[in-house]
C-alpha cells in the first residue's frame, strides 16, 4: 500500500547540545524500516518530474521503486549506472531546490526525502556488499584529469568505465578537493570520501597528489607526455575578502583556510600540526552553506560565542535551509542585516572587535535579491577576537597565466562550450567550479559527466556513443 501521508519522515540525528561539541556525523541515516516507508511516498510517476531536476539525471522511481520494494542493492545499481559519488550526494546535495523541488508529492504536502534516500542505499551497500570493482579492458587512450574534486572524480570514473587510462592530478596532498578540505566531518564523513576514491583506484584510475598544474607541470606539458584530452577540474579555491581596514589582523581567516586546517589537517586535534587559535568570540561573514560550515566548526573548536554576520535578511540566505537550521538548533547567533565596515585589532595586532553598519534592503540587484543599502548613523562595534571571511571564492588564475590560449571570463571562470565543456584550447576540456564559480557538488558532478562524454566522442569517434546517464 502507498504511503499518502503528508510529511517526510524525519532524519534520525544527535541533539544539538551534543553535537556541537564533536565533529561525529550530525544526521545518523533512516533506519531500513524508515527508508521503506518513506519510499512508499514515491507515485512511480510516468513522467518522472525529479528526474529533470538532477543534473546527473539519476533514475530517480526507479530506484525508489526498488527500496520499496526491499531490494537495496538493485536500488543502489540503478543510482550507480548516473551517479559516481551516490553517498556523498545523499548527503550535501541541495535536493531541496532540485529534485525534489519538482516532486508532485510538494504540492500538497512535503516532497519524497530523495536525498535520505539515496543516502540510505549508499550506506546499505557500502556496509553489505565488499565485491571486487570491475576493471574494464583498456582502450588504448590516455587522459589527465586535473583536480580531484567532484568534477574530477565524475569524469575520471566515467572514462575509466570505458577503458581509458586515467591519470588525476591533485595539487594538495590528499584527494578528494572540497569533499575534503571544504566540507566538515559532521556533514560529510571521510571514509566515505576516501572509499569513493578506492573505488576509482580500483577501476585502474591512478591519482598523482602534490600536483600543482602550472607549476610542477603545465596543461601543455600533459597533452606533450601523451594524454589525448585533459579535462581541467580544479574548482575555485582562491578566496575572496571585503577590503576593508583590519583584515591582515591576527585572528582573520578566510573560511577556505579555516575549513581547510580543521577538516583536511584536524586542527580539532590535540597537537595539530596546523592549530587554530583557540577563540572566544567568532564573527563569521557571509550567508551560504560555507560560512554555515565555518560557524558550526567554530564551536566545536570551543568558541563560546559563534556570529553570522550577513548583509542581507534571512530570506535571502543562500544557505540551504537545513543547514541554517542546524547551526540555529547548535546556538549559532545571526546578525542579519549587517555588514562588517572595519576590523579592529589591539596593540599584539590580534583582532579585537568589528565594526559593523546596519542595511536595510532596497530594490533588487542583478541575482534577483533586494539590494542591502547601508542605515546612516547605525555603526555598532561586535566583541570578537577572530573573523571568518566567507563571501565567495574564485578560480585560482595559475592554470590559466600557465596555459596559452585558454580563455576565460573577467571573473577568472574558463570559458567552456556548455554542451561538451570543451575550452578555447583544443583536446582541454573543463568543469566545475573552475567554469562556474563557487556553486555545488552535483552541478560539478554534471560538469564531470558531460565532459566526459565529449572526450569518449572526440577519442572514438562520433559513433563511439557516450557514458551512460
């Protein structure tokens, strides 16, 4: 019998009083009872609505139907034959504002939790089913993925699916980019990362870390030792600050180097090699999901008092709602509707307040937001000792100033075919964030598998077909 009920079935998940106090995984998984109940809430639809808004276009009632019906590992084959990080997905995509955002189920009610879902036939396989990975017979042809993020990870496990002989290049010492270095332990463990990236090394995909292309080896250098195509997957690390007075203070980070000493070098730890200074007192500026990761590791860390200071009101977070709920249940503070004017720093040169001006909101900007327009006379001074800038990032300009005749936005974005990826240069492709700007894992994933494709067509042929989607 169908489940017509009205709402999802809650995410089972430590309390919050606990919680923010360790980096153990926030949501602890649907039970098989939950999962098959709530996938009893799917209506099979023949035209399959969820499905248009996945960008990796996974078999969404197929393997819905599956789960339904207890059969886990046929649901996880069917999630497989699309997507390469199934686990990973199930928990840091924004399904809200994907599939099931197009789930006839949200009409009238709360949508079928698709991403649960797919996180609770991840995790069933991965804890039931140990079988070797199918190495596929090589092809002959050689490609150079550059960066092991997403992007890289996608388009690296669909060629290697067909044969190709896969080399990864990564800049930093341990694979995985963002799933890693960006996103925290409590939201995205890294077995699961790490099990991903096994799974890839046993298709055959070799990985090559403390790669910096453009350094240590150019694009031109690649295609020069024998790789046919090179896809460049190498996101947008380089971090962006307010240029105010104040931010060259001691105690200020960006929240890419913040994230990156806790969750890659486990500053949390007791005699880290890279600490973070123990801070009372944390503003951390800026509204989407990173500065929500940075607020929340703040407190682990021990701060007794964490802030988000944000410009704008809080229906224009474009944080996912889950996530500002969380730090709001885990006693993050929101300063919403301000804006940092100066940092103030004592006679050490640490940081010891921040001087803020009130906004209101005018008429809408560009993305579609009301503008915030500055409160004459409204100055405030917040007591912080440390600051988190996490008001966007960029694409590190290095692969392009290396690469001649690579072209890219004013923003430093390369400049991609949308249908295949391919850049201004011949046989180099690219996606992700190094095409888009700071933007989520399944549109990187997308980026992966699209490039991916046009790579097998060009090496093969144009009856050579493509990945399967």
């Amino acid at each position: 019998m169908p489940n017509m009920s009205l709402k999802k079935n809650e995410m089972p998940s430590q309390k919050p009083d606990i919680r923010n106090k360790n980096f153990l995984e926030v949501a602890l998984g649907y039970t098989q009872e939950q999962a098959l109940d709530e996938a009893k809430r799917c209506l099979n639809c023949k035209n399959r609505p969820c499905v248009s808004g996945c960008p990796v276009q996974v078999r969404i009632p197929e393997f819905i139907e599956k789960t339904a019906a207890g059969d886990c590992e046929g649901a996880y084959q069917v999630i497989a034959q699309s997507s390469s990080l199934p686990a990973v997905c199930g928990r840091v995509c924004p399904q809200e504002n994907q599939c099931e955002k197009h789930c006839v189920r949200g009409v009238k009610g709360e949508p079928v939790a698709i991403g649960r879902l797919e996180r609770f036939v991840a995790d069933w396989h991965n804890q039931h089913k140990q079988d070797a990975v199918h190495k596929p017979a090589p092809n002959g042809h050689k490609v150079a993925v550059v960066g092991s993020g997403p992007a890289g990870l996608t388009c690296a496990g669909d060629l290697a699916r067909l044969g190709y002989e896969v080399t990864v290049f990564e800049a930093l010492h341990t694979a995985g980019g963002v799933l890693v270095y960006g996103i925290p332990e409590f939201r995205l463990p890294k077995a699961i990362v790490q099990k991903e990236i096994d799974g890839l090394k046993a298709m055959g995909v070799k990985i090559e870390t403390n790669m910096v292309i453009g350094r240590v080896l150019s694009i031109d250098e690649l295609l020069a030792q024998g790789f046919e195509a090179v896809f460049i997957g190498s996101g947008a690390g380089l971090p962006k600050f307010m240029n105010i007075p104040g931010e060259n203070l001691k105690g200020v980070y960006s929240a890419n180097e913040f994230l990156t000493r806790v969750n890659l070098m486990k500053a949390y730890r007791e005699g880290s090699d890279t600490p973070i200074q123990q801070a009372k007192k944390v503003a951390v500026v800026g509204g989407g999901n990173v500065a929500m990761d940075a607020a929340r590791c703040a407190k682990r860390l021990g701060a007794e008092e964490v802030t988000i200071v944000y410009r704008r009101s809080e229906q224009e977070l474009p944080a996912r709602a889950e996530e500002v709920e969380h730090a709001k249940e885990e006693g993050i503070i929101f300063e919403l509707l301000k804006n940092p004017t100066k940092i103030l720093g004592d006679e050490n040169g640490s940081v010891c307040g921040m001087e803020c001006l009130e906004m209101t909101l005018g008429e809408p900007d560009a993305s579609g937001r009301r503008r915030p327009v500055e409160k004459p006379g409204s100055e405030f001074v917040l007591d912080v000792d440390c600051v988190v800038m996490a008001i966007g990032t960029s694409p590190n300009p290095l692969i392009k100033s290396t690469t001649e005749g690579l072209e890219t936005q004013k923003w430093g974005g390369i400049l991609v075919e949308e249908a295949t990826g391919l850049t201004s240069r011949e046989n180099v492709y690219a996606g992700g964030d190094a095409v888009t700007g700071a933007a989520t894992v399944i549109l990187a994933m997308g980026a992966g598998k699209t490039a991916a494709g046009a790579i097998h067509r060009q090496l093969q042929g144009e009856m050579g077909g493509c990945p399967q989607a």
